[in-house]
C-alpha cells in the first residue's frame, strides 16, 4: 500500500460541543527491496554467420516490483564472455554483434550478463545467455503467387488489408522480410514482417501488378502479385440472384470452388461471349453453415439480365454446377416466413462499402462489401 489518507477530528467538552476536522495524509516511501527480474531466467539465441555488424541477436526483458524511481532505467552489463568483445549490449538491453561470425571459428558463446536498477542502494541481478552460430543461408525462400479481387462501389474504397503472402524457407532459423517497390507505395503497403498487403483508400478500377519481394537476408525472391480492382453499379444490385451453397466456409469456397464454379456459372448463364458475369459478394448465412454468393450479368450493350431470366438459366443448369459444390438454394426473394404471396413481395439490396470482408487464402484473397437484404409485403 503506497499511502493512507486520515480523517482526524477534534471535539471540544463545550456545550454544545463544536468539532472540526483535518485530512492526514501518510505516504509510504519505497525501499528499494527488490531486485531486477529477467523474463526468462535465462537466454538462448542464435545468429547466422557472414550476418553485418551490429545484427540485433536478443532483446533482454527486465521488470522491477519497486516504484518507478527504483527500478528504470536499467544498466546492463556483459560480466564474463565477451572477453574478445565479439557483443555490445545497449541501454535498451538489446544485444547486438560487434563482429561478423564464422561457424568454422566458434559455434557457441556463453555470456553472463547483469541488470542493474536505479534505486539506492541499487540491486542487481544476472542472467545467462547462450549464443549459438549457425552456417548461413543456403536456401532461397519460396512464395506463393497471390491474387487478389477487390469489389467495392463506385470511388468508395476505404482501404484496408486485402491479403497475405505466404512464403516459407527450408533454412529453420531465417528471418523474412517483405518489401514492395518504392513507387507503388502512393496505393499500396506491404507490412514487412508477416507479409500482410494493406491497400490504400480510393483505388481505381483496374488490375495493378505489384513488385513485392521477400528476402531471407541472403537471397531475395521476386512474388507475383496481382490485384484486380472492380467498381459496381448502382444498377447491378437491382439485378442480383444471389446463390447459397452448403457446408463451405467463405475461405473454402475462394481458394477451392471459386475459380472452378465462375467458369461453370459463366457457361450456365452467359447468352453471349462478350457479356460479363460480376460476383458482387459472398457473405457466410448467419447461425448457419451456408454461404451467400451475390452476382449480376452485364449485357455486352451495358444493359443487366433480369433476375427471373437469370434464375430460369440457373435452374436448368442446377445438375452441372452442384458438379462443383453444393448448392442449398437459387434465391431472387427473400420471402420466408412473411405472410404474403410471391408476387407481393417486395425486395430491396443495400451495401456497405465501408464494412469489407476480406476472405485471404495462400493463393486468392477476395475483398467485398457487407451487403443487407431487406423484404417487405406489398399485398
């Protein structure tokens, strides 16, 4: 308990008696009683040899139960092992090489190193860390190729993440990095670490192809990345079907059946080579296992095929796309449960530009809008 706060008060034998009061207030001043604690007790690392001068190897963790004033600032000390001053240890504790390793020379280092707290008189403590060197890289690393569809509504793209590549090295110890070419950086990032690519707001329609690359330190490995940017029409969500599927998880069916179903559906419906089939969205069903898809057919004139017309071609080639993947229902309307005909039932399509869902896999990412149906009786 770092203080008390007292409410004291003096009453008199006066008739009536009068009081008053007065607040104490009792700090309790910190000993400096605790030494430093490493988190873990103790150390191990490794660095590659051939690795530049000034390599980060480790960054030491030190916390202290003491208040502020007797613990940090640290001071780290290397006490024994570091006789040919092969590490330098910062005041943040990170250790770092001071000299470029060879595995032929030594494969392992052993240093004891000190924490000393801030406090008076100051207490220490000390921690072993092991520091092994290992041959450098000999594999190049390996990366997936990644497209990317992102479907947002007119000049409305917010931005966000879109994907990730994926990449892997067979050498256990390599660190990847990611990098993308400096002028692209004005519509897209490529977050260094994990390799997640994050789009900027207000992307224009169109495909972009981006030079990424990953590097394990040694080798650096080109990535294809494409991402093709769709803009909708207010006139495609008044001539949507949408099509749900059973048992298959958003991610499933973008890295499975996506590419595959597309084809069949375009054969299903397409009257003509130059009209153009539009998947708006794919939206999981809620409480369910079953999976909306949302898409329109442009007419190579500009026009859009009616829903019914549409439904009609999807009903004759039911047998050929379950050939794909399972297909629940074919819906237009959205009656359920309302107690009104078909025909009286009045429909309406409402999209969020601003709430994207990004459904990534290893080799496809698909960004869409959130979309809402809402029905109503008209009878």
């Amino acid at each position: 308990i770092s203080g008390y706060s007292l409410v004291i008060q003096a009453r008199d034998s006066g008739t009536p008696p009068l009081s008053s009061t007065v607040t104490v207030n009792v700090d309790i001043s910190d000993v400096n009683d605790n030494s430093p604690v490493f988190t873990p007790s103790n150390y191990t690392a490794v660095i590659q040899e051939n690795k530049p001068v000034g390599t980060s190897i480790l960054q030491l963790v030190v916390t202290d139960k003491d208040s502020f004033h007797n613990g940090p600032p640290f001071t780290f000390t290397i006490l024994t092992g570091n006789e040919e001053e092969e590490f330098t240890l910062d005041p943040h504790g990170v250790l770092r090489s001071a000299v470029i390793f060879k595995h032929m020379v030594a494969t392992e280092y052993v240093l004891c190193v000190q924490a000393k707290d801030s406090g008076k008189p100051q207490q220490v403590s000390h921690t072993y860390v092991q520091v092994r060197v290992i041959e450098e890289s000999i594999h190049k690393p390996t990366a997936i190729p990644l497209e990317i569809f992102i479907v947002t509504m007119e000049d409305d793209f917010p931005g966000g993440v879109i994907g990730k590549i994926h990449a892997t090295d067979q050498d256990v110890y390599d660190v990847l990095t990611y990098t993308l070419k400096s002028e692209q950086k004005s519509l897209f990032k490529v977050n260094s670490h994990d390799g997640k690519i994050i789009a900027l707001g207000g992307l224009d329609n169109g495909k972009y192809v981006l030079n990424v690359s990953v590097s394990d330190g040694r080798f650096q490995v080109p990535i294809d990345v494409v991402v093709h940017v769709e803009q909708l029409l207010q006139e495609m969500l008044q001539n949507t079907v949408t099509i749900r599927f059973e048992n298959v998880s958003p991610e499933d069916f973008v890295g499975l059946h996506m590419h595959g179903f597309r084809r069949t559906l375009r054969n299903a419906v397409l009257s003509q080579k130059q009209d153009s089939l539009h998947i708006i969205s794919i939206q999981p069903v809620a409480g369910s296992n079953q999976l909306d898809m949302l898409f329109a057919v442009q007419m190579h004139n500009g026009g859009f095929y009616k829903p019914a017309y549409l439904i009609q071609k999807l009903t004759n080639a039911r047998r050929h796309l379950e050939n794909v993947i399972r297909i629940s229902a074919i819906l237009e309307k959205n009656c359920s449960g309302l107690d009104c005909q078909e025909q009286h039932c009045e429909q309406s399509l409402s999209i969020d530009s601003h709430s994207l869902m990004t459904y990534s896999t290893a080799r496809i990412s698909f960004v869409c809008p959130r979309f809402y149906r809402n029905v109503r009786c008209m009878c």
